[in-house]
C-alpha cells in the first residue's frame, strides 16, 4: 500500500458559491482521510510564494489577485495514491476540459476560477503542505 499526503485548496470562487460542503461530500465520497482542514483568508504576497513555480506565466498577477479575493479552504489529503487520484477526482485544469462526474465539471466556471488546487507530484506536495500547515496540525 502506498499510501499518500496530498495538498488541496478550495478556492475563493467555490467558497463564495457555498460550495465547500459539496466538494468535502465528494472528498469523502472518493475515500480521502481529510487530515488536516483551514478556512484563511492569504494576501497577494502569501500566493506570490505559493505559485512561485508560476512566477514567469503570462496569468501569475492575475492568478495571485485572485487566490487573495476572499477565504480559501486549505486542506491535507490521505489516502492510498492521494496525489494521482485528487487531480483525477478535480479534473482538467480548463473546466471547459473537465470529465463529468470532477469537481471542476461541476463548480468551475473558467481555467482561472476552477474551484480547486492540488498538488501534482511528491515534492510539490511536500512543499505545499508545510506551506500551511505544521506537522502537529495534521492528524
Ligand atoms: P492550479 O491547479 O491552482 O495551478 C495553477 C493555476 O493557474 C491553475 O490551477 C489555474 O487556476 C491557473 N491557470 C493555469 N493556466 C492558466 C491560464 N492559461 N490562464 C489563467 N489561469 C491559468
């Protein structure tokens, strides 16, 4: 068994839609553990460092302007092959893309407001998670 820690954001766009207890519902349904869960508010800079990968992208301002526009849900995911299995569970990145029965099928509305983050390999998910949360917090 593989068993694995995954980083998720629910995004402003999904928490200003009510949607955050659909897509814990749906979490859940798809057999995670939520370890580790945050409603914050971060500020421009906090996702600057965030999506510093992304720092050279035409989208990067806009990107960071918006993960700054109003709370997120900052989530630790567990499970076995939890890095894998949550982008297949949020679907394509551009909803427009995105497989019926994804979270971004359902509550995404552009590539930019797509309703959830996560993690797409080991380190960044290493580096994503001790972004916000400390060891003690996940359980
Ligand atoms: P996410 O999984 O959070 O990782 C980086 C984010 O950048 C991505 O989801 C999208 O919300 C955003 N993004 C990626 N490509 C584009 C694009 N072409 N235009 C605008 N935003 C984008």
């Amino acid at each position: 068994m593989n068993i694995q820690r995954t980083f998720a954001i629910i995004k402003p766009d999904a928490v200003k839609k009510n949607a955050v207890g659909d897509i814990l519902t749906m979490i859940h349904g798809a057999g995670f553990r939520i370890i580790g869960m945050r409603m914050l508010e971060i500020s421009v800079e906090q996702a600057e460092g965030f999506y510093a990968v992304h720092a050279e992208r035409p989208f990067f301002n806009s990107l960071c302007e918006f993960m700054s526009s109003g709370p997120i849900v900052a989530l630790a995911l567990e499970k076995e092959n939890a890095i894998a299995d949550w982008r297949k569970l949020m679907g394509a990145t551009n909803p427009a893309n995105a497989e019926a029965g994804t979270i971004r099928k359902k509550h995404a509305s552009s590539i930019e407001h797509n309703a959830v983050h996560g993690s797409d390999a080991e380190d960044t998910a290493k580096f994503e998670l001790s972004y916000f949360f400390a060891g003690y917090e996940l359980f």
